[in-house]
C-alpha cells in the first residue's frame, strides 16, 4: 500500500491515533479527522509529522465532523491535495 492514501475519522485518541501512526511508518499517506481535542491533535501532529517525513509519506488533517453529507468534502479535499 506504500504510495496510498488512507482516509481515517476520528484520529485523536485510541485506535484511531495508532492506525495514523501505524500507516504513516508504512510509508502511506494518511488524512484524518477530528471534531474536538484540538488541543491533543494540535500536540500530536508535531510528532506525526515528523514519522510521516522519517517514512515518506504525508499526513493530512482535517478538522470535519464526518456525516453522511460531508464525506464527499472529505473525500475531494484529500483527493485534491494528496495526489
């Protein structure tokens, strides 16, 4: 999957916080989201970085409540800036 992108919602704790992790090592990009813990993700994202950069890949963060509405925004911002 080195070179994919991998869309992940809710990425500030728990299992979602160590799929980004997980893949980004893996050398795929990955965009998540979050909807509050701005100040966790904003602590996190140094760190994520610097993985994503160490592995070649690129992280991408999204502040979006996912609904069903606004998984097509999602899904062509992270297209539109990702590829």
């Amino acid at each position: 999957m080195k070179g994919k992108t991998l869309v992940i919602s809710g990425a500030t704790r728990g299992i979602g916080k160590e799929i980004v992790y997980r893949f980004a090592k893996e050398g795929i990009n990955v965009a998540f989201t979050y909807n509050s813990n701005k100040d966790i993700i904003l602590n996190q994202l140094n760190e994520i970085n610097t993985i994503a950069k160490q592995f070649k890949s690129t992280v991408l963060l999204l502040h979006q409540n996912v609904t069903p509405r606004s998984v097509k925004h999602i899904t062509e911002f992270t297209y539109d800036e990702l590829s």
